[in-house]
C-alpha cells in the first residue's frame, strides 16, 4: 500500500483568478502547500492541474505535476485522473486543498493513521467551533457525526444556539482508498449536493460511510484576494 498526497490546482478560479501562483511570504501558494505535505509521512506528492504556469512553477521546485483534463468539475475528479495513472488497487489517496498553504503535515498524518482499520474508505478532519459567528457563516461547512464518528450531515449554516451545544467545522481534506475514489466519482450528483452545494452528500446518500476525526488545527484557506491578505498578516511573523 503506497499512500499518495494529491494536490488539484486550477488556475481559473472564478474569485480568485491565479491564485495557486500568488506570491506568499516569498514564495507561491502551490509551493507552500506542496512543501507541507512533503513534511508529512505521505510517500508520494502530485499536483495535479489544467494549466502550463502552475506546471512550470511546480517544476521549478523540483515537484512532481501532471497535466490534467480543463473539463474537470471538482478537485475530487481532478485526483482521480492522477491516481489512475499512478495508484494500485490497494494505495491510500489523500486529496490536499491546494489553496492552503500552511496546511499542517500532522492533519495528514493523522488521515494515513486511520486506514489501519481495513474497513475504513473515506476519512476527513473536523475542528471544534469556538466562536459563535462561525456558525451563521456559509463558507465554513459544518460537520455533525455520531458516536462512531461516522458523517450524519453537512451543512453551510447551523441554526441551532452557540450555547447550546458543541459544534464542528469540517476541515476540507479527504482521505480515500482508491477503489473508493473510483467509485464516488462515478456517482452522480445528489439532491442534497445540490441544495448545499457539498460533494459531501454525494457519497452519503449513495451509502457511503465517512469517517470524522478531529484535529486540534484549524484551516485557513484562501479564496479571495482578502484572505490572502489576512493569512500573510497571520503567519507573517513565523516565516
């Protein structure tokens, strides 16, 4: 079992054009991201991306990248095309958000750890809320789980009072066995994947189990030409 980071960077985002090439603390977003993952027990690291400049900047730090189909409609896709060209059967593909650069290599490993237990096919990262107005904001998805720690739902909104219980952000990293991959990717999408505009809901209502485990580490993405900004003001000091 050969356990492969997959980073899907697309160069047209449609709020953030360029992004993975945007210059972070002296150096590129996608060499940030690549560069954590690197630190992680991962024994392979591919970024996976449909245009020529991110190719040329990956090679320019001596990374692996592979050209992929423009037609793509997620970064879920995106990783299937790399991993059927380099994964066997058995291997374990984690899908790394190529728009965090500070991504902590521990939340990876901690994904890897849990492919232990043969049943497991989809594992993802949870962090606990500790500010209420999280809750009401709909770029930060929302986890609920249950004592198995197996997904229940996913939702950009929690309308439920802050006071009145414990609630967990979902941290977007995914974890897959690739026969798994295969198969979620082939689904088509779902009635509540729509509504909630959540790949998520794709695999749960076809049936499958994903597994939630929580980190102590938060995500810090970037979408917008303002949360760039933020995270250079965040780290800037550290680097």
């Amino acid at each position: 079992m050969t356990v492969i980071g997959i980073i899907p960077a697309r160069y047209d985002s449609s709020r953030f054009p360029g992004k993975p090439l945007k210059n972070i603390l002296g150096k590129s977003m996608i060499r940030r991201v690549y560069e954590q993952a690197e630190q992680s027990e991962l024994e392979k690291v591919i970024v996976a991306t449909d245009d020529q400049r991110i190719v040329d900047e990956v090679l320019s730090f001596n990374g692996e990248v592979m050209m992929t189909s423009s037609e793509h409609i997620s970064g879920t896709d995106r990783c299937l095309e790399v991993a059927q060209k380099v994964a066997n059967v058995n291997d374990i593909i984690i899908n790394i958000q190529g728009d965090e650069p500070f991504i902590e290599p521990q939340q990876i490993n901690q994904l890897i750890a849990a492919f232990t237990d043969k049943e497991i096919g989809i594992v993802t990262l949870c962090k606990r809320i500790e500010k209420a107005d999280t809750l009401v904001d709909n770029s930060k998805p929302k986890v609920k789980f249950d004592d198995n720690k197996k997904a229940i739902s996913f939702d950009r909104v929690m309308n439920s009072p802050f006071e009145d219980g414990v609630f967990y952000k979902h941290i977007g990293i995914y974890a897959y066995r690739f026969n798994v991959l295969e198969k979620v990717c082939a689904l088509k999408p779902s009635s509540l994947e729509i509504k909630h505009k959540l790949e998520q809901w794709r695999w749960l209502q076809n049936g499958y189990d994903i597994l939630v485990l929580e980190t102590p580490f938060d995500s810090y993405s970037v979408d917008t030409p303002e949360d760039l900004k933020k995270i250079i003001e965040r780290f800037g000091d550290s680097n």
